[in-house]
C-alpha cells in the first residue's frame, strides 16, 4: 500500500493549513503564515493547491482521490460539497474524528490491523466509506492494549466530536447518527476551486 511520507509540519506550511488539523501540536505559524510565496500564484496553482490540501489531511493518492470526484458528480447536490462528505466518511477519518486515534495516520494504522468492526463484522480497509446507522466499535480483543486503554482513562483526553456521529467512551463505540454536512468540515477549503480543475 502507497504512503504519504512527507514530513507533516513542513507539507502543512506549504498548503497553508494548521497542523492541528492533522491531530499534531500547533507550531509557530506567524513567520510567513501558511508559507505563502509571495510572488503572485497562478489560477491553476491555487486550484491545485486546494485539490492536494484535501488529500494530504486525508491522506488520499491522486487515483483515489479522482475515483471520490468522479462518485460525487453523480451525486445529487453540489459535487464539492459530495466530494468532501465522501472523503469525511472514510472509515479511518471517522475514527479519528471519534477520538480513538490521535491523528488520521494513527488511524489508518490502526483499521489496517484489523482493530476495529463495523455492525459486529470486522474491518480492516482504511477507505471503507460508512453509512448511516453504521456501529463502529473497537473490537473485544483489542481493548485491553494500551492503544486503547488510554481512552477509557479517567483521564482520558476530551474530544469533540462532530454532530454527525456519537461516541459511547466507556464502551470504545461510535455510531454514525447522519451524513456529514459540509459545515462539519473543519478545515479552510474552497471545494469549487477543485471542482473547476477537474472540470478543464
């Protein structure tokens, strides 16, 4: 399986992005905020550097990646919007996002080795897309390792987790309650602009 090995800190900088949006420490960002160039991006530079924003923090390679746009424009609704909420589903986000991974690498780690189940089966593709009423939930053998053990802790860290989800943090549980919205997103993305490069 391809991996994304670029250094997390400095890919952040380039695109422009937080690394807290990656689930890692912010760093000092007011030296040349989002490592803008200053000289003058062109049309296409900008849509490009949104398109690899996207995959970066999810950590998608371009052939996936194109796969979700070409799902998303025959989705009803606006294609952006469709390709965000594809990529927001994607079984190794949604554990991130329920708190039980540190960041969508850890994840991706941890569906690949089999650590978890969706509706009682087990899982172990990180690009798994849920549905609604899906029960994701860590699996009885792996509870008591330490990876996850630190989230059952009385002090355990507190995570948000987005609307369209809900998380039962004694019993390792999360159920996907709706699709996720695009005001679920969280990171600063201007989805038409990737729109408008697929489309040349």
């Amino acid at each position: 399986m391809a991996k994304n090995m670029q250094p997390i800190a400095k890919r952040c900088k380039a695109l422009g992005i937080s690394p807290t949006v990656m689930g890692y420490a912010k760093k000092d960002t007011k030296r040349n905020p989002g490592g803008q160039m200053r000289k003058k991006k062109s049309e296409y530079a900008i849509q490009l550097n949104e398109k690899q924003k996207v995959k970066f923090v999810y950590g998608i390679l371009e052939k996936q990646f194109r796969m979700y746009y070409e799902k998303a424009t025959g989705m009803p609704g606006k294609t952006g919007e469709n390709l965000l909420s594809l990529v927001e589903r994607r079984l190794d986000n949604v554990i991130y996002r329920l708190g039980f991974a540190m960041t969508r690498r850890e994840a991706r780690q941890l569906v690949s080795h089999a650590h978890f189940t969706v509706n009682g089966k087990k899982v172990n593709i990180p690009s798994y897309l849920v549905r609604v009423g899906d029960v994701i939930e860590v699996k009885e053998s792996s509870r008591s390792s330490v990876a996850f053990k630190r989230f059952t802790a009385e002090d355990a860290p507190l995570v948000t987790v987005p609307t369209w989800l809900e998380r039962d943090k004694n019993a390792l549980k999360g159920t996907v309650t709706r699709m996720p919205a695009r005001d679920d997103i969280d990171m600063p993305i201007e989805e038409h602009l990737i729109v408008e490069l697929y489309s040349k």
